[in-house]
C-alpha cells in the first residue's frame, strides 16, 4: 500500500491549514480518528469542517463541498435533517442525559425488532466498536469457547481482537495489526480471506468445536464495497450452526442503508447475533447489539456477561436514532436512494469508459466503491490491487471541485436523501473534469 503521492492540495485553505497545525500540537496526528487523515492521499492537512447542510458541507475557509463521506455512513438523511434537529431539540430540553431507563430507548429497541426479525432482544450501547467487543464477549460467554473467526479487510471497530488484519482506517494507514495487541490475544482470532468458503470450511474441519463466533459483515464495506458471493454467507451459517459457533453479522454499515431493516433479511441468511450502529443513532453515538433471546438475556444483570455505558441509550441519541428510523420508514425513500446511488455510479462508471479508464464499480443502493481496476473486486487481495496512487489523485481532483469522498480507497460513497438530481448532476460534472485530468 505505497505509491500515494500527490500534489499540494490545491482546496485546502489557509484556515484548514492553520486549524490542523494548531490541532496536531495536541492532538495526535491532528485527528480523534485515523481513518480522518489525509497523509495517504497526498498528505497535507484535512478538510475542516465547520457545518453541513442538506449534501453539502463547508470548510472553515468558507469551500462548500458536496458530501458522499456521509461522516462514514450514519448520515443517510443528509446533514442536519429538519426532523432529527427537531427531535434533538426537544430532547436536550428535558435534559440530556438521566442515568436511568427513559421511554425513548424501549421505543427505539421495539423499533428495531419491528424491522429486523431475527433481534428478539436488544441492548442498546454508544458505538459500534462497543456492539462488536459485546457481541464477542456474549459469545464467547454463551458457548465457552474462545475463537474468533473474522475475515481480511473487515472492520469491526478497534477492539483488541478485531485489530487482527482489519479494514478502514486501520488498512489506509498501513497497521491493521495493531501494536498493543497481545499475543495471547491475536492468538484466539483467526483472520481468513471474504468470500472464500473453502478456507472456512478447511478451518472448522480442524478447529471447528474451539469456535465461539462467525463475524463478519454481510456486505462488506470497509475494504470498499465487497458484495458476498453466492453460497458464502449460506455456507457460514450452516458451518456455524453444525459447530455449536454463533454467526455474528456486523451491520453497523448495512443496517437500514438499504431497506427499513438489516441486509440480513435481504440476503436470506438470519444471524445469531446482529451489531447495529451509525444510521440507527442519526448522526450522534448510538449502537444496538441484538440477537435470540437465549442468548442475549446472558448479559447483565439477566446473566453473567457484562456490559454497562453511562451514555447507553443516551436520550439525544434515541431521539436522533427514533426521527431516523421513522424518516426511513416514508414509501418511497429506500427506492429514491436506489435511484440516486444507481444515476451517480452508473454515470461516474460511463464517464471513466469514455476516457478509457479502468474501473470496477461494486455497489448497492445508495452505497458503492469507485476501484480504479479492471479486476472484478470480491475481498482484500483485489482491494489492495487496485490502483490506489490514482485514487490519490481522484480524491484531490475531486476536492478542488467541491465534492468530498473518504480520504481512502477502502471506504464507499454514501449518497443520502438530500442528494437529488441536481446535486448528482453537479457531481457528475465535477467527475467528468477529475477524470480528465487524472493521469
Ligand atoms: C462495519 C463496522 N463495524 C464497526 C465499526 C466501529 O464503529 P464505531 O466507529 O462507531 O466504533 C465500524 C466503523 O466504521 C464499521 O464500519
């Protein structure tokens, strides 16, 4: 992962420029969260932000940008969505936070069960990191085991065991395996290839019975979108269940991104466990850990597997979370983010054809990933192939255009209600000029 160099950002402002020196004295690296860096796509300070409106964002310089980083996914209304400020407001009224159990996390629990069959109960937590270390440790508790099996490219948030070979942020800055990783730790994870049946299927053969969790994302979406393959998720399932293992799915990005509901139930292969994190909390920290009853009523105080959070079920959250959801749930929406994700790739994927540019565009709904290669993209290796020193460039030509993307080739676009067809149009012009100019 080298070959990242690229001219001086040409948008980045003297105001973003000065904000990230004055926070890298304190901050380190000058951002709360690796995967916000720009050091590996031309480095350079980082776009600062000061607000966000609709699809769009401004810096402190006062550059707008329309925005396809979606803040890393939760935003699918947009920025600032009238009906979440609204329910934020009102929230924050009667007090931010209670310490005890309110109305508001009851109804967002039922609200997801409603939409997800398979969670017959729910805890609700702060961030998805928290849903996964959770999920792992009621595994782990329930079945006695201690075996993780994950897969190359994913990202499950920055726990210990899931450090092992991660995606996101992790990969773009070249550590996915953490230092401060114990051995003793990576040693009860095993990291195999996506879609890649046969390594599953080998490895349960040996070591079936030691394995307390399956955890993988079902749709793939921090080494860039990888679709799961016919046959792979069935497979896990019935690998899972044959060896008394629990099948975790991470949804933190597929829940509610495409249908009211988790990609689970799309994809007709039901999870033991499901991890839920960014759309549900709309744009503050919520996550939700849910799955069969047996199992969850194993955490605390029901059973013997802890978990606790001040912030928990935080009431701005649930507020934020509920006005969400309920926006999710007009006819329609799920079908014009369909549309919008379908207009912007299937245009940038033309405007690439005509100036003979190699491209493979994997996408659902209103989320895909643009990777300048010829090759078909199915799990890390053909992430890691693709031709990141052009990213690099797009990233920066797109920038200067007014059009924000992650600063890394693993993660995806989000288009979100508030991109209509002016503002796809608007894109689409900003692409035709990048690529013209990318070299
Ligand atoms: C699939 C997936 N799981 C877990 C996480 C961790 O969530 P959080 O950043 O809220 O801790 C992320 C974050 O990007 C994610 O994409």
């Amino acid at each position: 992962m080298s070959g990242y160099e690229c001219p001086q950002n040409l948008r980045s402002g003297p105001g973003s420029r000065e904000a990230h020196t004055r926070a890298r004295a304190i901050i380190p690296g000058g951002v709360n969260s690796p995967a916000r860096a720009f050091g590996k796509v031309g480095g350079g300070p980082p776009v600062v932000l000061l607000r966000g409106q609709g699809a769009r964002v401004w810096d402190v310089d006062g550059n707008s940008y329309l925005d396809y980083l979606a803040a890393y996914g939760p935003l699918i209304l947009g920025h600032a969505h009238p009906r979440v400020v609204e329910a934020v407001s009102a929230a924050v009224r009667q007090g931010p936070l209670l310490g005890t159990p309110t109305p508001g996390e009851t109804e967002l629990a039922e609200t997801l069960r409603a939409a997800i069959p398979s969670l017959e109960m729910v805890r609700l937590l702060t961030t998805g990191t928290e849903a996964v270390m959770t999920a792992i440790r009621l595994a782990r508790g329930y079945t006695g085991r201690r075996l993780v099996v994950k897969f190359d490219g994913a990202y499950h948030g920055h726990s210990d065991p899931v450090l092992v070979r991660a995606g996101s942020g992790a990969a773009t800055v070249g550590v996915p395996d953490s230092l401060g990783v114990g051995s003793a730790t990576a040693s009860e994870v095993v990291s195999l290839p996506y879609n890649d049946l046969g390594a599953v299927r080998g490895f349960f053969a040996a070591r079936g019975e030691e394995v307390a969790a399956i955890l993988v994302e079902p749709v793939a979406g921090n080494m860039g979108l990888v679709e799961p393959e016919p046959g792979f998720l069935p497979g896990l399932r019935r690998l899972a269940t044959a060896a008394g293992a629990l099948l975790v799915f991470d949804e933190i990005i597929t829940g509610f991104r495409f249908h009211h509901g988790a990609v689970q139930d799309l994809l007709g292969v039901t999870a033991d466990l499901t991890c839920l994190g960014k759309i549900i909390g709309g744009g503050l920290p919520l996550a939700a850990l849910g799955g069969r009853r047996a199992i969850m009523s194993r955490l605390a105080p029901e059973g013997g597997v802890y978990q606790a959070g001040t912030h928990a079920g935080n009431p701005l959250a649930v507020a934020a979370g509920l006005a969400t959801l309920e926006e999710l749930g007009r006819p329609g929406v799920y079908e014009e983010l369909e549309r919008s994700g379908a207009v912007l790739a299937e245009g940038l994927r033309q405007l690439a054809a005509d100036r003979g540019i190699p491209v493979t565009l994997n996408r659902r709904g209103s989320m895909f990933t643009l990777f300048f290669t010829a090759e078909k993209v199915r799990d890390l290796a053909g992430a890691e192939a693709s031709d990141h020193r052009r990213f690099a460039r797009f990233h920066r030509l797109l920038l200067d255009r007014g059009v924000l993307l992650a600063p890394s080739p693993y993660e995806c676009w989000f288009t979100s209600t508030a991109h209509g067809p002016m503002e796809l149009e608007e894109t689409l012009e900003a692409a035709a000029a990048a690529f013209a100019a990318l070299d």
